[in-house]
C-alpha cells in the first residue's frame, strides 16, 4: 500500500486492472479507490469493470437487506457522506429513510 497522495493515475489503474468489480478494488486499495475519485480517473481506471458501481447484492449474488447493521458496514467504507451517496446510494437511501444517516455516518469527517 502506498502512503497518502502517492498515488498517481497510472498506479491506480494498474490496481484497479487487477479486479471486475469496483467495490472489490475499493474493499482492497481504498486509498488508490479514492485517489480516483478525487482526482476524476474512476471512468478511465473502471472503464474495464462491471458497469454498475455498487448495488444491494452480497457476492453470492443474493439481494441484501439495508438494515441498520448492512448500512453501518457500508457507511464505513467511505470517508464522507457524500461519497457514500454516490457510490452506494441504495444503503444511503434506506439508511436516509429510516433515520439512520446520523449513526451510520459518525465516523466521516464533515465537509468543510
């Protein structure tokens, strides 16, 4: 693993080469994960993966129930709500929903 801001656009792509499904390269270089975020390659990094980023199946391929334990361990892979949101919107809806966002998201930092 390469300390903060090392990570530049080739060295992301080449972890994110190694795997077909976005959250497995996000689960495994969370750090090379949102250097592309952050810095706008996740398009060219994941151009190779399945087309959708996350959605509410476990890797058996059955459908996941967003309670509110599923959507603490979702919520804790991103460092922000906003991420969350736009990487797995459906735990961040439900957890939305049923007035879980506080508590899934104690440990994210607030925007500034």
């Amino acid at each position: 693993m390469l300390p903060r801001n090392t990570w530049t656009k080739e060295t992301c792509k080449e972890t994110a080469k190694k795997y077909n499904r976005i959250i497995d390269w996000q689960n495994d270089y969370k750090g090379s994960y949102l250097a592309a975020y952050r810095k706008g390659w996740l398009q060219e990094c994941t151009s190779h993966m399945e087309t959708k980023e996350r959605d509410n199946t476990n890797k058996f391929g059955r459908k996941v129930k967003w309670d509110l334990e599923n959507c603490k361990k979702d919520a804790k892979l991103f460092n922000g709500r906003y991420e969350w949101q736009l990487s797995s919107s459906s735990a961040y809806y439900a957890a939305r929903k049923n007035g879980w966002l506080d508590v899934c998201c104690k440990h994210m930092k607030p925007r500034k």
